[in-house]
C-alpha cells in the first residue's frame, strides 16, 4: 500500500494569515469586551476572565478542526497548496447578542451574573440550532445562486466588517488612519515591510507605537493625552470549565432565545456561503464538515461560559492570496484559546488601542465585497448590490440604537416621521441576511428570465416573513406565529411579497 503523500501544511504566507485572523478575532474580543464593560456596565472579571475564555474555547476548537480538514483535503488531492478555512467569534451576532440579549438583560434585571446566563443559553441554543440544520448545507449550495450567496454577505462585509470599525479608526485617527495605510499598502499593494514584518503586525505595531508614545510624551510634559491609557492588568488563569449555570435561568432565557433561530440561520448561510467562497478559490471542502463544526465549537463556547457563537470566516480568498496553508488556523486557536485561559487575550485586550486593530477588520471586509462582484458572472451584479440593502438597514438600526442611548432615549421615544423611519428600519433589517439571500436569488432568476423561479422565492420569502423569520416588526427582531403578532405589518409584507410572485408566475407562464 502507497503511503499518503507528505504535506506542507505551513508556508511562509502564514505568517502573515496568522497575525491577521488572530488580530481579527483579538479585535472583536476588544469590541466585545469594551461594550459589554463600557456600555453596559458588566464587571470586567465577569467578561474577561469568565465570557471571553468561554468564547476563546470556541476559536480554539474551531481552528484546530479546520486544520485537520485542510491537512485531509491535501492529503486526498496531493495539493500542497491548499488554504485552510479561517474561523472565529461572529462579527454580525457579536453585535446582535451584545445589543439584543446581553445590554437588555443586564439593563432589565441589573444582574450581570444573570445576564451572562442568558447569554450563555443563547449560544447554546443557536449551537443546537446550527447542529440540525447542518446536513443540508451542500443542497443549499446547489440551489442558491452565486451571486446570492455572496452578495448576502458582501453587504455585512463592507457595512459592518469594514464600515463599523472605520468609525473607530476616525475616533482617533491620528492611530487608525496610519494603521489602515500601512495595512492596505502591504496587503493590498504588495509593499515589503521593514524588516519583512507580516503587514498585519506591522499596522498594529505602527498604531500602537503612536498610541502609547503619545501617551507616554503627554505624561512626560504634562499634557492633557487625547485618550486615556487603558489599565493593563496582570496574566492570571482563567480556564473555560463547563458549567450548566444557564440552565437554572432557563425561564429569564426564553424571551430572548427567538433571537437564536435568525442568527443561527445567518450564520449557517454565512458557512454555505464561505464553503462556495474557498471552492471559488480552488479548495473543495465539504460544506456539512464546515457546518458541523461551527455547530459543535458554539454548543461547547456556551456550555463553557461564551455568549457569542462561532462560525467559518469569510476571508478564505484573502488568506489564500497571502499564500496561506494550515498552519495559521492552527497557531490561531492555540494563541487565542490558550492565551484566554491564561489571561494573555485579557491583558492584549486591554493593551491594543481599537484604531490600530481596526483596520484588519476593514481589509477583510474590502476583500470579501470584491469577491462577491468578482466571481459570479457579471450579468448578475445587480443582484449582488440588490443583497447589500438590508444590511444597510442593520447598520443604521444598530447606529440608531447607540446613538440613542447616548442622550439617554430609545426608539419608543420617537415620534411622527422618526417613529416611521424607525419601523420601516426595524422591518428591513430584522433578519437581514436571510431577507438579502433571497433578494439576491430572486434577482438572479429574473436576470436570467426563470420568471416561475423568481416567483417560487418570493413564495418563499411570504412565508418566512409571516413568521417573521425575516422582516420582523418587534425590536428585539424575534420570531411569532402568524396569529400572535399584534402588528399587521407582517401580513401587509407576506401579502406584497404573494402579489409580486403571483405577478412573476403569471409573466412567466410561457416559460419551457
């Protein structure tokens, strides 16, 4: 018997990979960290040394598994140059947990232990829900055009991955906007940096030298430095253990876990569409091991102490094109996953100003937005641009949400054209990834003049708004019953939404 063949499975290219999906993930640790502590008023024990290792484990079991798949997938093909698929906490439900479960709690019942409980059985929940719904990713894959796949989450990419943290790279640019250029100049133009430093670690390095050395000139003369030096604290243990606390706060946990179906769905579409985005680029893996695993590492963040859950990462195209292998998923998990546990991530957290990590969230959103344009045919652009309108409706709803708050108001405060504004914000954004899917799908069959097609999704989207899967009118964006829901606006959608097929069908009845 021929034994397999041998692997390269760490190239240099991973380097550079590396520093980027670890600073990806470190920088939605600062994030997460900063609201949950800043905004909310969670102690930072709580969050640093229980939530963020919890979440950690995840990262680490999510990396390690990915590895082996990319060491499979080069065993079976002999390909030496096989990319693995990056993995981490999710960008869109960080924000959707955090504004949505974890801030309402905290602010309703004042108990941050209480509230961490529930954000743990969310997780699960959308851990479990993930796990059903894994063994149908490869149909999905064969159904769902291209350009409805990708435009879907090109519009979270540049409108949340990369529009969200610019605004933390202009709170202080003098950080962020040298950060951002250098990144770009190394990653996007190809420029060597000094001494042959990954780009990725050379932004960061670049911003953080000028934050610190700011702060560090400011205390030497006196002067009054534009931000605050963080506190860095010192390394100290925090394993992620299992725990069933979140099941003693089952009844506090059941209103929210609505919000886990949509963004559990969004996550699986998210992993079908990652599983497409790597076959683009040349790498084969199986969308049900990608799904499966994703499932698995959020059922064990959550049963550990996490209250963001896991997924596939949409930067495979840009790891590749950094040269990439196996080795930068595996390095990844460990410095994360064992860094958490052992207060590293706690300690870089505090360290990192967010206008120097920002920028590698912004390069991974530019990316994936040009995938998207890229690799359908060109004749369905429209449909990809088409996807983009509700995520521009999240991220004015999640704007809206903090802006609010800062002058001490919410949304039921509006009045006349604003509280219209709102609702109409509210009804287009409310499970926007799965509303941009089918825009997209639809968009491409009435491009290509499947008329009966284009109005089997519309179909389709009727029903799901029904049950407010997408287009929900409540706030917190949940789920209901047809006949349970007080506002008609579901109905008024799912009835637009059976004209507008109906009208297709009927365009489209002397189709072969």
């Amino acid at each position: 018997m021929r034994a397999a063949p041998a692997v390269r499975w760490w190239a240099p290219g991973d380097w550079n990979a590396f520093f980027g999906l670890a600073l990806d993930n470190l920088s939605l640790f600062v994030i997460l960290s900063g609201l949950l502590i800043g905004v909310f008023g969670f102690p930072s024990d709580l969050v640093l040394r229980v939530m963020v290792p919890g979440t950690a484990l995840g990262v680490l079991v999510g990396d390690l598994a990915y590895t082996w798949l990319a060491v499979r997938l080069m065993r079976r093909t002999g390909r030496s140059d096989v990319t693995a698929m990056p993995f981490g906490i999710d960008t869109p439900s960080l924000f959707g947990v955090v504004f949505g479960v974890l801030g309402p709690a905290m602010i309703l019942t004042r108990d941050p232990v209480l509230a961490w409980k529930i954000g743990m059985g969310v997780t699960v929940a959308m851990g479990a829900i993930k796990l059903a719904l894994s063994f149908v990713g490869d149909w999905v894959r064969r159904v769902v055009p291209r350009a409805a796949l990708l435009g879907s989450i090109a519009g979270v990419a540049v409108l949340l991955i990369a529009f969200l943290p610019a605004l933390r790279i202009f709170a202080d640019p003098l950080v962020g906007v040298v950060s951002l250029t250098v990144l770009l100049a190394a990653l996007v133009g190809g420029v060597r940096m000094p001494w042959g430093l990954p780009g990725a670690l050379a932004a960061v390095l670049a911003g953080s030298a000028i934050f610190w050395g700011r702060w560090a000139l400011a205390a030497a003369t006196g002067a009054a430095a534009p931000h605050p030096a963080p506190a860095v604290g010192a390394l100290a243990l925090a394993l992620p253990l299992p725990t069933l606390a979140w099941v003693g706060a089952l009844d506090a946990t059941l209103p929210y876990l609505p919000l886990a179906l949509p963004f559990a769905l969004a996550t699986v579409v998210g992993g079908i569409d990652n599983t497409e985005s790597a076959i683009v680029a040349g790498d084969e893996y199986r969308t049900r091991d990608i799904l499966l695993t994703e499932a698995i590492a959020t059922i064990l963040a959550g049963c550990c102490g996490g209250v963001v859950q896991n997924t596939p990462y949409i930067g495979h195209p840009a790891y590749k094109a950094m040269g990439a292998r196996a080795g930068y998923t595996f390095a990844t998990g460990l410095v994360i996953g064992v860094g958490a546990a052992v207060g590293v991530v706690a300690v870089l957290v505090r360290l990192l100003p967010d206008a120097a990590v920002a920028p590698i969230l912004v390069f991974v959103g530019l990316q994936i937005t040009a995938q998207a344009f890229l690799a359908p045919p060109a004749r369905h652009a429209p449909a990809v641009v088409l996807s983009f309108l509700p995520a521009v409706a999240a991220l004015v709803l999640i704007q809206g949400k903090l802006l609010l708050a800062g002058v001490g108001k919410s949304a039921a405060d509006l009045a006349g054209e604003g509280r219209l504004v709102w609702g109409a914000l509210l009804v287009l954004g409310n499970g926007f990834i799965l509303s941009a899917l089918l825009w997209g799908a639809a968009m491409v069959a009435i491009i290509e003049r499947r008329l009966r097609v284009a109005g089997a999704v519309l179909a389709l989207a009727a029903a799901a708004t029904l049950f407010g899967v997408i287009h929900s009118p409540l706030p917190d964006g949940a789920i209901f019953w047809p006949w349970a829901v007080a506002s008609a606006t579901p109905h008024t959608l799912a009835a637009a939404y059976g004209v507008a097929a109906a009208l297709l069908l009927l365009l489209g009845r002397g189709e072969a």
